[in-house]
C-alpha cells in the first residue's frame, strides 16, 4: 500500500454562496473552516487518528473542498455522514444560526474520501 493513501487528513467543507453574503468577506469565510476545525479537533481529542494526527504538526493534511449549494446541501452532507457514523462538526454561525462549514475528525484518506469525490477545491 503506498503511504499517500494510509495519510491521515481532515476534510474541511466550506459553503461557496457564503462570498455572495455582505457578512462574509475572505477572512470571515476563513474563520468558519477554522472554527469547525477547531471544534471537531477538541472533541475528538482523545481518538487515537486524532492523536496520531496531531503528533506529526509539520505533517498534518487538509483538504478544503467547496459546497456549490447552500446551507441544505450542507445539513444533507451531515446527515450522510451521520447515517454512516462519520465524526464530524458541522458549524453553526451565530447569531445567524446558519450552517456554514463541515470538518470532518482526521481519518485514513481511503476511508472518507468517496464521501467528498464530488466536490472540488475551495478556491
């Protein structure tokens, strides 16, 4: 097995709409894939992929990927990971309330990347 497909990564999803808000310039954008980042990394602190993914620092994978839809094409990639016990932190803006980013916990890359093949880069 090459080592690129044993990498450990976190998926990050980032809503693409969100640059047409009047509230979300780059940097706004930016702290939501921090933010879902931070959260799902906390809460799965003591997952042994988490800890293995955050004892190699200068090694550490993400993908940030774009949701072409909007705020139900997220709840429905949520759901989808839900269904099939993929951890993950879908992050609520507040005071808004509106789903803006999904991280996923770090996870062997070929075990979670057929659940993101259809999204592209966030650019």
């Amino acid at each position: 097995m090459s080592a690129s497909v044993n990498v450990i990564v976190q998926y990050i999803l980032l809503r693409r709409d969100l640059k047409k808000m009047k509230n979300y310039n780059d940097g706004a954008i930016i702290a939501q894939a921090c933010h879902a980042s931070s959260a799902i990394i906390y809460k799965t602190i003591n997952d042994d992929l988490t800890k293995s993914y955050l004892n190699d620092l200068d090694r550490m994978h993400k993908v940030v990927l774009g949701i072409d839809g909007n705020e139900n094409e997220l709840n429905e990639l949520s759901n989808l990971l839900k269904q099939n016990s993929i951890e993950h932190y879908l992050w609520m803006e507040q005071p808004e309330n509106i789903p803006t980013a999904i991280a996923v916990k770090p996870y062997y890359k070929k075990d979670v990347e057929h659940f993101f093949s259809k999204y592209k880069l966030y650019r």
